[in-house]
C-alpha cells in the first residue's frame, strides 16, 4: 500500500488523478445522504436565518439561542434569499464548504510533515470520515468553522517558519471570526495560544516573533 502510494505522489497526472477522485468520492458520499429527514438543530437553523438581516437574526438569536453567534446565520440568509430555501440548496452550501476542507486538509498535513503520501492519506481519511460528511450536509455553521480552524492551523504554520507580518495578520482575522461562527471556538483560541507560546518558549524564539504573535492574540481576543 506504502509503495503504490509512493508511485502515486511521484507520478504528476497520476497524482492529480487521484486527488480529484478523492474530491469527487468524497462528494458523492454526502449526495447519497443531502435528503436525509431535517432535524431539530436544522429547523433552528433555519428559523434564525429567515429573519431580517441582520437585526432581525441578532434579536431572534439573543431572545432564543442565546448560545450562538451570528455569522452563519447571515450567510445563511442570502442563501435562502438569491437560490431558494429548498432542504437540497441549504445543505449544498454546507457541502461546498465540506468538500474545500479536503484540499485543505491535504496542504496543511503537507506543511506538517513534509510527505506527499502522508497528506493524500489525511485528505482521504478526511473526505469519509462519518462525522465529516455528517456535518457536510447539515445546515449548520459546523463546516464552517472546521474550515476556518484548519486556516488557523495553516497560516500558524506560515508564521512559525516565514515570521512574516503577512501570515499573522491573515491568522488573526482567522481567529477573530471564528468565534462569530461558534462561540466555542474561543476555546480553539485559548488553547492555540497556550500551546504555541508554550512553544516558542520551548525553542528559544526571538522576542520580536513572540511580541508580534501576542499583539496578535490581543487583537483576536477584542
């Protein structure tokens, strides 16, 4: 299996091949299920989104789901407002979003450790995971904010090696509308803050690099 995957990652046109059956292997599970009977988060979904934007959803969600925040539901909004509010056009747009985590997937296992195979392999663990294309078809804010958090990932990953203003700036606003997607990605926020501090004290990093990842936190965190 190692070998054919290795062959695969060398051959240009074989590789590319095999990505886009991935792409569309994983596509065509979730299609086998976008009918699946709405349930009750979904139903809340919508029943946010059909207000007006976006004091209408603001006050629908303080006076009813206090729990969550706004950015999906606006999204969702226009959604039902230029392409119809049919079970099959709201959940292809969480679909959409389901299927750009694979390719994502792949870069950022690549920046990770460096192989080619590994990353094919963690876009394909990604594209059948049960709990991934679950969510893919959910009309929910849940692909949504595994896409911004796996952007976190990448743009740490920028940062970490270029210590470039560039990849901070785009972390930052990353990790800043996160949490407008769901309120518990503030503790994604917290965690990676923790972590990565922990470890640039670890390897000695320059000051410089440390100041700006903090006054970057700082900003996130307003």
């Amino acid at each position: 299996m190692e070998k054919f995957i290795e062959t695969i990652t060398k051959n240009k046109w074989l590789f590319g091949a095999v990505f886009a059956v991935i792409i569309l292997f994983g596509l065509g599970m979730r299609l086998t299920i976008i009918d699946f009977p709405l349930w009750y988060d979904e139903g809340c979904s919508i029943a946010a989104a059909i207000n007006s934007f976006p004091f209408g959803i603001n006050d629908y969600l303080w006076n009813h789901d206090l729990q969550h925040t706004p950015f999906y539901f606006y999204i969702l909004h226009f959604i039902m407002q230029f392409f119809g509010d049919s079970e099959i056009v709201l959940r292809a747009s969480s679909i959409v979003i389901g299927i750009a985590l694979l390719p994502l997937t792949y870069i950022v296992t690549e920046k990770l450790v460096s192989s080619k195979k590994v990353a094919l392999v963690a876009m394909l663990l990604m594209s059948v995971n049960t709990f991934q294309v679950l969510y893919s078809i959910e009309i929910r804010m849940y692909p949504y904010v595994m896409l911004l958090t796996l952007l976190s990932v990448n743009y740490l990953i920028d940062y970490d090696r270029k210590g470039d203003i560039s990849s901070l700036v785009k972390l930052s606003i990353v990790n800043i509308v996160n949490p407008y997607f769901l309120t518990g990605s503030i503790v994604w926020n917290i965690a990676q803050f923790i972590i990565y501090t922990s470890y640039l004290d670890m390897k000695k990093a320059d000051n410089k690099m440390l100041k700006n990842y903090l006054v970057s936190c700082l900003v996130s965190s307003v």
